[in-house]
C-alpha cells in the first residue's frame, strides 16, 4: 500500500488539536480543571509550549496513518472515515489508557470525564480535518 502523506493536513490537525485544547483547559474549564487536579497556578513556559505541540503533531500523523488504514479495512472514506477513526482512536487507545491511570492515581472521576470529553472532542476534529485532505 503506498501511502501519500499530507503533512500540510497534518500540521493543521495539530494546530487545531493544541487550539482546543487551549479553548478547553485555559477559557472554559480553567477553574474545575485546578480544582480537580489540585493545581493552583499553571503558566506554561515556552518549552512546554513547544513540546505540547510536538506530541499534537506526532499523534496527528500516527491518527493520520490509523484513518488510511481504517478506511481501506472499511472501504469507507471521505468525512465519516475520519470521524470514524477518530473516535476508535479515542476508545481504543486514549479511554482505556486513562481509564487505567485514573483508578490507580485515584484521580477524581470528574478530571477523568473532563479530559477525556476533549479528547473525543479533539481526535473528531483532527480526523475530520485530515480525512477532509487525504
């Protein structure tokens, strides 16, 4: 199978990932996200930053590669593909990983819920964006 990779898609896909999650965590749920965690203060510094955005940019193009794929095993493509490879990519990887370390950190189940919520929410994006450009 030879695979054609949009970088441009999946540069865009992580930029709106790290857009999200700055909508998410810092504008609408800052202050039940330090509650949950116990954080007081968070100013993120500019190495943070940038790796923060690396990771976006590597699970882009990992999501990238797990939408090709699931496409073709589905024969399906287009939008609907990606959302579709976003949520098993939510369900399968980043759910039961969490789920897991919520029960043995004893985390609140409401941080839990929290991040996963934006999880769901980010992975649906970014594969509708990078199937809308495959």
């Amino acid at each position: 199978m030879d695979i054609h990779v949009n970088y441009l898609a999946v540069v865009v896909a992580a930029i709106a990932n790290y857009i999200i999650a700055v909508i998410w965590y810092a504008a609408i749920f800052s202050k039940l996200w330090k509650k949950l965690t116990g954080i007081s203060d968070m100013k993120p510094t500019p190495v943070n930053i940038v790796l923060v955005f690396i990771g976006s940019f590597v699970l882009s193009f990992v999501l990238y590669h797990s939408i090709i794929f699931g496409n073709a095993y589905f024969k399906m493509g287009g939008i609907g593909g990606g959302i579709m490879g976003g949520f098993f990519g939510w369900l399968g990887y980043i759910a039961p990983v969490t789920l897991s370390t919520k029960v043995y950190e004893k985390k609140p189940w409401g941080l839990w819920l929290l991040d996963n919520v934006f999880w769901l929410i980010s992975l649906l994006v970014m594969g509708a964006i990078l199937s809308l450009w495959m």
